[in-house]
C-alpha cells in the first residue's frame, strides 16, 4: 500500500511560501552582474550595491524567523516583539535600493545602459524582499486582528517606510544609528514634527515611497492570492 505524501518540513514550508528561491536567485543575478560590472571597469563603481543588498536581506530573514516562530506554534509576544521592532526598524533598507538611481550617471568604459540595468536588478530585489517580509506580519495579523486592522498596519507600516526612506537618502543616516545615537536621532525626528515645512523633501518623498510601497503591496497580494487559489484547484 502506497503511503499517503508527507507535508514539507515547516522550515521549508515557510521559505517556499514566502519567496525565498525567488529572492535568492535575484540577488545572485544582481551580484553577478555587479561583478562583471566591477571587471569590466576595474573600478569599485558601484561596490557599495552589495552592501545595500545585505541590508535589504536582514529584514526579510527577521520575517521568515518570525513566520518559523509562527509555523511552530512559538508566536508569543515576548518572542515575536523583538523580530517585529528589529524589523521595523530595518524594513526601509529593502526598498531603499530604489534611491540608488541617483547615483546613474555616463561613467568610464561601461555604457549607461548597462548601470541603469544594474541598478534596476538591485532595485527590484530590495522591493521584493520589502513585499515578501511585509506580507509575513500582514497574513499575522489579519490571522490575529481582522483583515482591516491588518491593512492598517500596512498603512501605517508604509508610512513610517516611506519617512526612514527620507531619513537614509537626504539626512544620511544609517540603520545602526537606532543604537549608536538614539538621543540625537529622536531630537532629529522632534524637530521634522515640529516643524515639517522647514525640511524642503521630507513630506513630499515621505508621502511617495509610502504611497508607492501600499500601492506595490496592494497588487503584490493580488497577484499572490491568485496564483495561491490556482495552486490549490
């Protein structure tokens, strides 16, 4: 007698329902095409792609920690409240690689429209990634919450994206700034609400990042949903 099919692990369960091969393979495409950049110039151009790709990679691992937390039926608050902070805080690196277009410029030896590709590879991976790790707190809490609470979240969520996004590109700050110089970064977010009209791109880039993540987000759960409902007829 045939044995009826086990169900996967749930390590692996949870990496292939929330896009882990995909991530993977884009981020190798995205660094190998970096390297054959990096030769072809013999400069470092670009060298810093790589290091922005890790960042994006250390929200979305806090969120597949977190879903294996979840799978195994080890979702308590004092376990996940961590992850979720951490990743919080971090969730701005993944689409923050859509900023680095602003270093696309005619350089040496490789043609311009090679880097915009380059940069383009580097851009979608990181927002994938955003959507991918999103979507594992989101599935949480409509689990949780309600599907309106959640969608609140992502709301919210994208906002406070959309503002460490401001935070990164135009003030310069860095991710481990939350613990090297906490004071002088909350006296920085005091004053942008205090007084938001005297930093010239803080509500306009703030309102367009938060508005494109919800948007992007929106058509992500669709297109997921539906290819999930397929899966399953």
């Amino acid at each position: 007698m045939s044995q009826p099919p086990t169900a996967p692990p749930a390590f692996l369960s949870v990496l292939r329902r929330h896009g882990f091969l995909p991530a993977v393979l884009s981020s190798v495409a995205a660094v190998g095409l970096l390297a054959l950049r990096l030769d072809w110039s013999e400069r470092a151009s670009y060298a810093f792609l790589s290091w922005n790709l890790f960042l994006a990679w250390v929200p979305y691992v806090l969120s597949l920690v977190a879903r294996l937390l979840m799978a195994r039926g080890l979702g308590r608050w004092w376990l996940l409240a961590p992850l979720a902070l951490g990743w919080l805080a971090l969730f701005p690196n993944a689409p923050y690689l859509l900023t680095d277009f602003i270093h696309l410029h005619q350089r040496p030896v490789v043609p311009l429209w090679f880097d915009a590709a380059l940069l383009a590879l580097f851009a979608a991976t990181g927002w994938l990634m955003g959507l991918l790790s999103l979507e594992v707190w989101k599935e949480w809490l409509e689990r949780r919450w309600g599907r309106a609470r959640a969608w609140a979240f992502v709301a919210a969520t994208s906002l406070l994206c959309g503002y460490g996004i401001y935070l990164g590109r135009v003030e310069r700050w860095n991710s481990w700034d939350v613990l090297s110089e906490p004071e002088r970064l909350l006296s920085t977010m005091a004053s942008h609400l205090r007084e938001p009209g005297a930093f010239p791109y803080l509500t306009r880039l703030t309102i367009l990042f938060a508005g494109l993540m919800l948007l992007s987000y929106a058509v992500f759960e669709v297109l997921v949903t539906r290819l999930r409902c397929r899966r399953a007829a």
